[in-house]
C-alpha cells in the first residue's frame, strides 16, 4: 500500500466508513509537513457537508478518576444501541508523561475490539495548538465516517481543556467522592466550564459518600452564573462497575441536545466555534511564524531574561522584537 | 503649556509625585499615534526602577453591587494612613455604555478630592486590547509617582476580569446577599480567579443575609481546587455605610501579602505576569498587522459568512486569507 493516497481515495474511503483510511487521513491532520497539511485541508473541505451530525462530547477528570474505565463502559452502552462511537483523546503532555492517556489501548479493551467504536490516541511530540488543531479536523473525518457519538478526552490538567471546551458541544468531569483531596490536580475554572459532573466511583462503601459529594457540588454549582447555553449544570453518581448513572447520563445529553437545539444555542455555538477556530489558526500561523523566526529565537532568551528580571519593560522587549522581525 | 512635555520632563514629573504630569504621561499611553507609544514606552522605560513597590488589588462585581462606594470608603480608609492611592478603571465597554465606570467622577467625590488619592477614568473608544495595555502601563507610572496601592476596577460583565486578573496581585470579587439574583450579570469562571469575595451592603436589614451568604460562598469556595498562590479565598461581609469589614479587608491584603512574599509567589507571579505582557503586546501587534491589512478587511466578510455556515472549513478560510496576506 503506498504511503500517502489520493486525496479522493481518502474521501471516498472516510464516507464509505473505512477505519483504515480514516486513521490515516487523521495522520495526515498530524503531519506537520506542509504538503500533508495542504491534503489534509482538501479532504476535510470536501467531506464537510457530511459533517456536524454528531454529538460532541468533551470528558475531563484527573488521572485516577477513571476516565477510561467509564468511557470504556459507557461507550459500550452507545454501541449496543447500535450507534457508532468515536474516541478521541487531547494531551499535549503525553511526551513528557509517556503517554498517559489513550497511548496505552489496553485501557480500552473492549472499545478498541468494538467493530463500532473508534479509538484514536493522542498524537504525541506536538504542541497543544497542534493538537487541538489535528483534533478539530479529526472530529469532523469521524463524524463524515458515520460516528454519532463523538468523546474528546483530556487529562484535567492542563491549558487542554479550554481547547476540548471549545470544540464539543457538551463538557462533562468525572469526579470522586470524598471533595477534596482530588481537587489537587483540577485546574481552578474547570468546574464552571462543565455542563455536568459525574461522581464517579459510585459503588459499594463509596456509595453514601457520592450522594454527600453530589449534594455539595449541586449546592455549589447553584452559586455558579448561569450558562449562556439555557442549560442548568447536573451532578449525578455513576458507577463504571455496576453500570449505575451510565443511561441517567445518555439520558442527560439527550436532554442537552434537545434543550440547545430547541433554543438555537447549539447550531449558534457551533458557528461561534468555527469563526474562532479560523481565528486561532491565523493567530497561531502568525505566531509560528514570528516565534520560529532564527533572529527572534536567537534574541528571545536574553530579553526573556531581562524582563523578568525587571531590567527591562515589556514593552520596550515587544518592541525590540517586532522591530527586529519587521525588518527580517 | 505645550501639548507635548519632553520626555525628561515627564520623567521628573512622576517620580516627584506631580499629578497633572501623571496625567498627561498617562494621556500618552492612551494615545494610538506610534510617536505618542514611543515616548511613552521610554518614559515607562525610565521609571522602570521605581516601580514595583504598590500592591495591586483588582475589583470586580456587577453594575449595582457597589463598587465605587466601596472604593470611596476603603480608598479613604488608605489614604487616612497617609498611604498614597491610585484608582484606575478598565471598560472596555464605556464608549457604548456612555461612561459606565468612573467616567463620572462625582461618583467618588470624596478620594478625587483627596489630596492623596488619583482617581482616573477609563480610556474610552479603544479595544480591550488597548485599554489593557494602557492600564498595564498607567499602574507602573502610578507606582513610580508614590503610590502604595493601586485599585484596578472593571465591570464584571465581559473579558476585562481576566486581562485585570492578569496585572494585579490580589482580584476582590465584590457580591450582593442572596445569592442567586445578582449572579446574572457575573461572568461564568470570575468566581474562581478570586483571592476575596466581599459581601457588600451587609447593612441594617441585609445583615441575616449577608450572613448566610457569607457561609454559602465559603461552602463553595471550599470545593474549588486550590491557588497557586497558597492563599486560601476568604469571603466577608462588608459595608461601605456603616464601615462593616474595611479595616478587616485591608488586614486581609496585608496577610496576602505577608504569605505570598515568603513563600515566592508574589515574586514569580509578577515576572510571569511580565513575560505575559510582552508576548500579549507581540501577538496583539501581529494580528493588527494582519487585521488591519486592508486586503484582508475586505476578504474577512465573505469568508466569514462562508465559515459560519459551514460551507467553508475554518482551516481553508483560515489558508486563503493568510495566503493572501504573505503576498502583501
């Protein structure tokens, strides 16, 4: 098989639902050749009148909540429906960490062997820009093969979250009993970004403590501004080993669909999402372009220095920089 | 007296704590013509040394909460120690609103009398973009003329808590008792950037209620994940009418400042809040060359329509104005 294929050849095969070419057009997306990229944008903007029929879903939670326990367990409830399932994963850090989410498919057994789900894993050694680029455009290949149910998933560590909030039309956090100690490794303001909060865990003697932790995040959630979405954020226990809370939560997003779409908020949020993500890609090209300049790295470091120091004034730093790049 | 002073002239006017020269230095950073940002960049330059010295406090609560009363009363409180004031104002929205903040001055008649107060309007007709960079500016050249605590107010409707966030020390989120009601104009994720939530008019009748808002807020807070700083939020009843919790809010700076400059963070926040200057003022300068691109302008509607629609991919969108605009 050859390397790369014609752009047809791809779009014929995502729309025919082929996993194969799905997965290597979503390489493509990763691919920081400029040739590739230029592919890339040819056949998403050929696919994109197959494109937007799905639900999306962002999922964050910290290592240990059991992100993919439950996304292997509630996935397993969407495929059984019949419906085909996409899972996507956001991780900027996965180079450092080694991995950490989705990198491992042994996390996702039984979705991995679903002939209806698709199990995508973070693209590695990438910047988030580049990451949260490559995912859009992954989202939209899946939902052109057919995937109803889109989950972007990230660790609830990091800047990724805002990026996978900006792309989904739902954002949902699994959390643990016991408010608190977990708390630890959430990024303060993602507890305001959600449109839900699922108590994971909630099983055997975790049980009593999951309905105090629901009961305490539904006390302050109602302290919360209200979401321009007309949606009232829900908090409910759920187990990935019992199956409790699993439909309560499919439930909920189609609760969430059909709220959003009747009061115009989820076709006006999409159309807000993608004016910002053309805005981001300009932003972020004139920044790679600015940043990745040889003068500029070459100066950066000293005057990073200097600023920090107090030496010297942002501004003055900002200045010398885009003096010097205009002159480039 | 000319329109312009030379920049030594200015240079001495603020560092001997001359208010009208303060001003007029102030004026410059506000300005859009280049050679006005050039001499202010090299007044700001020169002052460099003395700056830093003044805690920065952010206000922000919604229209009717209170805010310049508070700040009329707290502020007399600072300057009744012989501490020196500032009080500036970010509005991005005051060329619609008319003025919303500050830009009456009668509304803090008491400090723009006071001889140790300098009380000064949000630039008006300007984007959040140059308002935040002559803000940024306005606090070191306020610092440079004595100034020991600087006062930095928005309105908490839109993006400008983030951008004051961002160049202040301490964010003091001002609420009403009875939570829920006044949370409607509060942005969502404003409640978690806060060191503070004042419960203000806890006065007379409101007492009850600020009491047990004070308790709700504190239950709330509590589930937030904590600060970088160390510092745990605290939330207090206040009144600018009776004098209710002023000396309180000030001794609770006074702790925040004690924690955070012994365990570093005040430090590092302040270098990581200069480098991020210098990057904004570098990305903003980047896309107004792009945006400001007459070509661009006129391609920008179209495109934009194309992409809300979803007829056009961001990505292409994105493609074909910055080919576009490397030919320029």
């Amino acid at each position: 098989m050859p390397r790369r294929l014609l752009p047809q050849q791809y779009i014929d095969g995502i729309l025919s639902g082929d996993r194969l070419i799905l997965s290597r057009a979503i390489t493509l997306t990763e691919s920081r050749l400029p040739s590739d990229q230029e592919i890339a944008a040819e056949i998403l903007q050929a696919v994109l009148p197959h494109t937007g029929f799905s639900l999306r879903v962002g999922i964050t939670g910290v290592p240990g909540v059991g992100k993919s326990t439950f996304i292997e367990a509630f996935g397993s409830q969407i495929t059984a429906q019949g419906k085909k399932l996409a899972v996507l994963a956001i991780d900027p850090t996965s180079q450092r960490s080694g991995g950490s989410i989705l990198g491992d498919k042994t996390r996702m057994d039984n979705l991995s062997r679903d002939p209806l789900a698709y199990v995508r894993p973070s693209p590695t050694g990438n910047s988030l820009g580049g990451v949260t680029a490559s995912t859009r455009q992954a989202i939209l290949l899946c939902e052109a093969a057919g995937h109803e149910l889109v989950l972007v998933e990230t660790v609830g560590v990091g800047q990724s979250e805002t990026a996978v909030r900006n792309m989904t039309d739902f954002f949902l956090l699994l959390m643990l009993a016991g408010a608190g100690d977990e708390l630890q490794g959430i990024k303060r303001g993602i507890m305001e970004m959600a449109d839900a909060i699922l108590i994971n865990k909630a099983d055997g003697e975790n049980t009593a403590a999951a309905k105090r932790a629901q009961a305490d995040y539904r006390n302050a959630l109602h302290l919360f501004p209200p979401a321009a979405s007309g949606w009232t954020p829900e908090v409910m226990p759920c187990s990935a080993l019992t199956g409790t809370g699993l439909p309560e939560a499919w439930q909920m997003l189609e609760r969430y669909r059909q709220l959003t779409q009747q009061n115009g908020f989820f076709t006006r949020n999409r159309q807000d999402q993608n004016l910002s993500w053309m805005h981001e890609t300009i932003r972020r090209e004139l920044e790679d372009s600015f940043y990745g300049n040889p003068r500029i790295r070459q100066l950066l470091p000293d005057l990073q220095r200097a600023v920090r120091s107090g030496g010297l004034s942002s501004l003055q730093a900002a200045r010398q920089l885009l003096d010097r790049w205009r002159k480039e």
